[in-house]
C-alpha cells in the first residue's frame, strides 16, 4: 500500500529538521551548521555543505525563526532609516545594504521620515518595538537615543559609539575643481545642497577650500543654493533657469547631485545652448542613469553601493560583538568619471558674448 503524504517526506510541502536530517543521513546540528552559515561549519566538506542547501531548496526547509531568535538572542533584523527611497543616491545606497544583509542571512525594515522631525523621533521607537538588533541610518543624524548597535551612511553624527561611513569629500571636490581648471573654465556656477543634507557643507567647504587652492574664485552671482531635497531634476532646472535668465556669464557648472545635473542639462539645451559646447556639467553620485544621458553625464562617483555594504558589514559586526572597538568614521574614496558632458573652455564665453552684442 503506498505511503500517506503525510509520511512521505519528499512529498509534503515542506520538511522540519528533523525529516530533513533524515533524507541526507546527516545530524540536525551538521544541517543548522550549515544552513545558519555558523563559523563551526566551515569545517564541513563543500559537498557536504552544496548537499544540504541543494536539499533545503528542494523540500522546502522553513527554520523556526521563532526558536532561531531565542538561541540566538537576536530578531535577525536591523532597521533602516532614509529621507526616502527614491531614484538615485539611496537606490544605490540600499543595493549594497540588502546584498550584504542578504549573504549574512538578516532580514530589514525600512522607514522613510522624510525630513519630518516627529517622524524621525517615532520611528526609532516603533523599530525597537519590533526588537530591530541595529540601526542604520542613510544621510539622517542619529538625533535619538538609543542602547543598541548604530552605523550612520552619509549623516557625520559626532554621537559617541556611531560609526560614521563618510566620502572624502575633499578629494572629490579636487577631482571635479582639477578636472575643469585643465579644461580652462574660471567662470564657473557652483551649486550648494539643500542645507537639511547632512553631507551638504561640508561638501561645500571641500569646495571652497579646493577652489582657493586652484586660484579659482567663487562669485555669489554664479552659487546656486538648493532650497529642496527632491528625486525629481526639476531640484536644477528651475534654479538654472532662473540663473540663465540674469547671467550666462560661466562655462562650467558643479551641480550638487547627478540628478540636479541632469536638470541643469535641459536649461542649457532649452536656452539654445549646448554642452559641452558652450557649457560644461559635473554631476555627483553617478547614479545608473548617468551614462546614458544625452549627453552622458561627468560625475564625481561616490561608490555607494560599497558604502552600503560597508555600512550594513560594520553594523552587523557590531551586533555580533557590542564589546568591540569600532572606528567613528569610515572614509571612502571618489573617482571622477569623464564622459561626455565636459570639454574645453576655449573661447566659447567670448564668442557668446560678441554674439550678444551684435
């Protein structure tokens, strides 16, 4: 008589360890080694171990996440925080988070405050309530209290025990300065975040001091001051057109983020002009539409993605070990990605103005 399919192990729609452990004819503790990725099980054979998962797949192993947790005194999850998810700076940011999250097995709630101060006190609270192990927190200070493990991405919070992952924001802003001054631009506009940002001044320091450096000077016609924090490139075409419409006086523009750039690259065009033609852009961040821009965009690349990963690597390393000693900041390096959006400065000022005139 055939076996019911309550029996029948590789008929149900899922196993338990125990049944599990008795398809491969190996202990349950060589199958939790393995599958929990613990560090004694290193030792195990990779054959043994491509066995096990291969099995898990098949049969459908469920861990009890419940009995997990309490072996390990830990939920196996962090909460995130960001201003928001949009296109851009925290989609990048967040494809190294999960990546590294995911290889380490742990699970993440992601709560958008949108620069909502009420919202940025509450959600801290309610991730605690659903006993978060960590924080983490994408270009937002770490303006609460908090006894467990906190890294913060982009946010420079001076609170003792944060580990701060941070952009060499100097060297960017030598890349980008250096880059245009070997094109011959002097006259350039300059264009400052949204003071809300957290990497907003002293990005613009960077600049300031990279700029004097390079015996380029900084005009206050030519500084455009971000009012909004937007996923849209309207953020720099309408500030650029408002500059256009009082002064073309310029070659080059620094804008603030990739996607304000792309914005100041349609005021150029709908103003009659071209680029790099007449005016040249650098964008920063190159976000993955970057490239593929009419002209494609030169950025200042921060590598977010690996500032992501590093984030969610020291957190849980924090986690795991709370005794620890962990750096206050984490320094990453830029790289300037030339592309189409850049040329020389030549004489085209001169010859727009001569234009103007007659």
């Amino acid at each position: 008589m055939a076996k019911n399919k309550q029996d029948n192990p590789a008929k149900r729609d899922s196993v338990n360890l125990r049944q599990l452990s008795e398809l491969l004819q190996l202990s349950q503790t060589t199958i939790s080694l393995v599958l929990n990725d613990s560090p004694a099980g290193k030792s195990i054979p990779a054959q043994t171990r491509e066995r096990v998962f291969a099995a898990a797949k098949k049969f459908q192993y469920r861990p009890n996440y419940f009995a997990r947790s309490l072996r390990k005194s830990r939920s196996m999850s962090i909460g995130v925080m960001a201003p928001d998810l949009s296109e851009g700076y925290f989609t990048m940011v967040m494809n190294g988070v999960e990546a590294q999250l995911l290889s380490s097995h742990y699970f993440y709630f992601t709560a958008s405050h949108y620069w909502d101060t009420k919202l940025m006190q509450e959600y801290p609270r309610l991730l605690v309530e659903r006993a978060v192990d960590g924080f983490l927190l994408l270009n937002t200070p770490a303006d609460f209290e908090s006894t467990l493990p906190l890294v913060a991405i982009s946010a420079h919070t001076n609170t003792s025990g944060v580990t701060n992952i941070v952009l060499d924001h100097l060297r960017a802003a030598e890349l980008a300065l250096t880059h245009l001054y070997e094109l011959g631009h002097r006259n350039i506009v300059f264009m400052k975040g949204p003071e809300i940002i957290p990497d907003t001044e002293y990005r613009w320091q960077s600049i300031l001091e990279m700029a004097s450096k390079l015996g380029l000077q900084i005009r206050p016609e030519l500084c455009i001051q971000l009012e909004a924090d937007s996923w849209s490139p309207d953020v720099g075409y309408q500030p650029m057109q408002r500059l256009m419409a009082q002064t073309q006086d310029f070659t080059a523009v620094f804008s603030f983020n990739d996607i304000s750039a792309i914005g100041v690259l349609r005021a150029i065009h709908d103003a009659g002009l071209s680029v790099p033609g007449d005016i040249s852009i650098i964008g920063f961040d190159d976000i993955m539409s970057a490239a593929y821009q009419k002209p494609s965009l030169t950025t200042v690349r921060q590598p977010l993605r690996e500032m992501g990963r590093e984030g969610a690597r020291v957190l849980l390393e924090k986690i795991a070990d709370p005794a620890a000693t962990f750096p206050q900041e984490i320094v990453m390096t830029p790289e300037l990605i030339v592309r189409e959006s850049t040329g020389t400065a030549m004489r085209k000022l001169a010859t727009r103005k001569a234009a103007r005139r007659n």
